[in-house]
C-alpha cells in the first residue's frame, strides 16, 4: 500500500520520559501527521512498562494520522529515552524485539538538544523534575550534573521543592527565619504543623518535591529572604552549566525543562543574553536523529558500491 | 513461684528504635538480670513488626536471665519506641492488645533522656542515622528538629552521608573542588565513576547514607576542604540545637547517637564544656520510666486512702 519514496516513507519520533512517554509520525517531507501520548518510559523504572509505553505512544500517533493501515514493522523510529545514559538500561533496551524496520536508540538530552537546535551543534541545560546540561559539538557528545534526587539535580524542580521543605521545617523551628513559604507549604499539603509535614512527605519522590518548586518562587517575588536564597544557590549551579557548556563553543544554548520559563530571568544576565529559544520539542528532534541515521547508512552502503 | 515484694518484682525497659530493639530485665534492686536484642521497633515501618520485636526482645531478656518460668502477664513494661511522636502511630500502639502486666509507652526520646540522667531534667541532642534534640524539665517535654530523611535530621549520619555524596558528585564534575571524597567514595561503593555511584545509590535510604558518614570525617582529618565544609554545616546546626536546649537550664545535657563520639570534637567548645557524659542507656531509662508511673500510680492511691 504504501511504497518507501521519499515522500511516501514515514518516520516514527518517540520522547520517553519519567512520566509519560510523546510520539509523533512525519512524512518524508518532515510535516507531522499525527501524535500520541502514553505513559511513562524510563526504563530504570520498568523495562516491560517503557516498551510497552513506546508501542501505546507509536500506535496511537499512527492512529491520529489515519495511518491504521502501516505496519510498525515498516516504519523507521528514533527514540530518545531517560534512563539509557546507564548501561544496563541502554543493553536492555538494544536487546528488545522492537516491533519497528529499524530502531534508532538515544538518550533523552539527545534528542532534546537536536530537537531543541536542528542541528547537530548545540547545547541545553534542562531543569524539569531533574535538571543536567548536555552539549554535541562535532559529534562530541558531554553531560553534566544529571545525577538524581535527592543526591544530584540541583536547581531543578524536585531540589527547588525539597530546599523549601527543608527551610520551611527549619523556619517553623525557629532555626532560620520566618518566612511566607511556611504558610505557602502548610496550606499547599492541607497540613497544620511540622509533625503533618513530615508525616504527608515520608518516603515522597522527586516528582512529589517537584509540584512544591512554585512556592519558592511566589516567595521570593513577594521578597522572602529565605525563598531568594534558596534561588541564589539553585542558580549558581545552573549558570554554573551554563558557562560550562559555553567554553564549548555550541552554535547554540538553550534552557529547556518545566521550571525553565520561571528560573530564566534569575540567570546571571551574561548567561540570560546568550541562550536561544528551542526551535523544536525532543520528539521532533528524535525524527531529525532517525533521518541523520539512515543518511548515515546511505553514505555508508554508497561507498561499497 | 515469685511474689510482688519489693526485691522479687520484675521490670521489663525496652528501647525500640528503627534497626533493633533491646530490652533489659531487672529486679527491685534495679540490678539487669538479663538482655535480649531483636529486629525493629519502629512502628511507623510496621505496626505487626514491632509489637513483634518487643515481644521477641522481652522474651529473650527474661531467658538471658534464666526467667523462663515467669510469664510477661506478671511484668511492668516500659517501652521507649521512636515513630510513636507521630499521633497515628501512638494511637496504634495505645491500642495494642500487649502480654505483659502494664504497658507504659514512652517516646525513644524521652527513655534516652531519662537513661542518660536518669532524673527528670535534662536534655539530649541524638545525632545518629538522624538527629534531633529533646528535653524533659519540669515535666515539660520539648523536641526541636527530627523531622526525618531527607527534608530535615542535619547533622546526622544519614546527612553527612549524603552531603558527602552530592559534593563527591559535583566534585567529580569539577563543580566544586576536587576532594579526597572522591577517591573513599569511589572505593567505599566500589565503584568507578559517577554514573556507577548514581547506579548503586539510587532509592537508597537513610541508613545507607548514614554508612557513608565516616568519609566526610575521615577526609576533614586529612585537611579536606570540602569535607570540613560540610561538617561545619552540621555543626553549626548542633551547636544550634544545643543552645536552643541549654536557654531552658536543664540539670544535664548529653550528646547521644552512633556519630556523637566522632562529632563531638568538632562542636564549639562552649557547647562542648556543658556536655554530660551519659549515665545509662535508653532501655535503663525505659525502667525508670516504668517506675516513675507505677510510682505516681501509688501515690494516686494514697490520695484516696
């Protein structure tokens, strides 16, 4: 039915994250045809939930596109996933039985940062749940940061949520001093002192601290000094990345992630004038890394014959 | 077989914590006749799980003590739990249906604090796999900080273990200062980077962490730079915790807890020169505890005589 010409072959872009898994379906012309959502595809927290989250997300978008008709099996995927940076996660991973013709495996920041640029010369700091920055310049890939609640991933949503806690249980001790946060939190978990914080928060994860990061912000734009500290620190680190990722020399940097919009203008104004907006969201970017991958293939058989 | 005189009743004191529970038997002489060790105690990880070990443990005092024949229906028990703070797992623990004679239950704090001075006034600073500080004057109970891993328990083990692990961490991506850390971390997880760290730590929990503190220690010894950091932070939240209790003139303070030994030195000397050497352990403060009650409980009925 459908023959693989260049404007008739489609490709499959897939982004696994933590908590949900986004794919979309282009045409050979790079016009997205269709979408579809799943759950999540880390497959540190579950090999079988994170495949079967890539097949959900890959059948709905062909779905969406009237494309019922076309076999995975005929269909080139990129798939950028959280978790592959770890070994064991990535052999897993390359040993599935994928359902797709060829599947082309990459790690979240990966296919963020060619979603993020359209080309293979850049750099992004995320900070969402977790935060970490990743650079590919000349096919040099580098990560840094990136090493999970509650031990890395400063300044990122679930650190920023689990700093306010902390101050706030310190604060409501009379250990440092008062702040609006402690009325913000209080009211936020419904609970009525520090004994009920505790008790709601034991054994929370990163997402949990994660939905707490507003408070300090809507702290410290009111002026509490606690909030602003906290903030000061958090950003230290992610300009920190940032001139890190800079002395790289990428053609382009950008700030991505659910808390970016917020953290942005607390950047140090020399790391504020040299980011760039995200031209395209990881799944896009995970279309452009199974394309430059067949290109790559092509070359590669052009020079047997 | 044995009479209630003075010299032939028995007391049960049993510390219950959140790795073991100890118990002690003694005589109206308040001599130990035995000991018995079992699993945890904390009721807030498992309500059957420690009524078990209080019993198990009780069993094995009065077996240590060649008691088998005597039957716990015919013993007064004092029992200091941690978790119990917490008002569901007080209620829970008030309503267990226990074997011995009379259950007096006492949070793990206040039998530490009695065992440590073993009189009614006095204050503790437990810096363990947590921390917190407690005191006991005039009746009046008091308790700062403790509000568990990770949000609060600064200065405890499980917090120097972690602090340790995030500087390691950045220190490995040249965020901060390289540190003598790296190398002790590395060997102590058996690992060889930060990715296998990460790897090896992941959902780990306060007792792990509280494994790790000796390397921030050992490492300060050596001139480390990023580890005295770190223990000036803790410390700095002791000494506070300290002179918090010392405003209130207890007749004794003492610093309790499997990393007091080791962090002690390190405190201000105006706080050191005000520490007391502690007397008993917390199950000999769980009998005195048991005492005290049946002791008000007599003079309740001397009221009425």
């Amino acid at each position: 039915m459908f023959k693989s010409s260049q404007n008739k072959e489609f490709f499959l872009g897939i982004d696994g994250g933590g908590s949900k898994c986004k794919a979309i379906i282009t045409n050979g012309n790079n016009e997205i045809l269709g979408t579809g959502l799943s759950g999540p595809g880390n497959p540190l927290h579950g090999f079988e939930q994170a495949t079967n989250s890539i097949i959900e997300s890959a059948t709905l978008a062909l779905k969406d596109a009237d494309l019922e008709g076309v076999n995975l099996h005929n269909i080139n995927a990129g798939i950028g996933l959280a978790g592959v940076n770890l070994p064991a996660q990535l052999k897993q991973m390359q040993l599935w039985k994928h359902p797709f013709k060829q599947m082309f495996l990459a790690h979240d920041l990966m296919i963020a940062c060619l979603g993020a640029h359209q080309v293979n010369n850049g750099a992004v700091i995320i900070t969402g749940t977790g935060s970490c920055g990743f650079s590919c310049i000349d096919e040099q890939e580098f990560l840094i940061g990136g090493h999970g609640f509650p031990q890395g991933d400063k300044g990122s949503g679930a650190w920023f949520g689990l700093q306010a806690t902390k101050q706030v249980l310190l604060s409501i001790d009379g250990i440092v001093e008062p702040s609006i946060m402690n009325e913000m939190l209080l009211t936020k978990l419904s609970c009525s002192d520090a004994t009920s914080i505790v008790e709601m928060i034991v054994s929370k994860k990163a997402t949990f601290y994660a939905q707490l990061a507003n408070i300090v912000f809507d702290a410290a734009n009111l002026g509490d000094k606690v909030a602003i500290a906290i903030i000061e620190e958090g950003v230290e680190y992610i300009d920190t990345l940032a001139r890190i990722l800079l002395a790289k020399k990428p053609a382009r940097i950008s700030l991505l992630g659910g808390i970016a919009p917020i953290l942005k203008a607390w950047l140090s104004q020399e790391v504020q004038m040299q980011l760039s907006e995200s031209l395209s969201p990881p799944e896009v970017g995970a279309v452009i890394f199974v394309q430059q991958k067949l290109a790559l293939q092509q070359d590669e058989i052009g020079q047997f014959n």
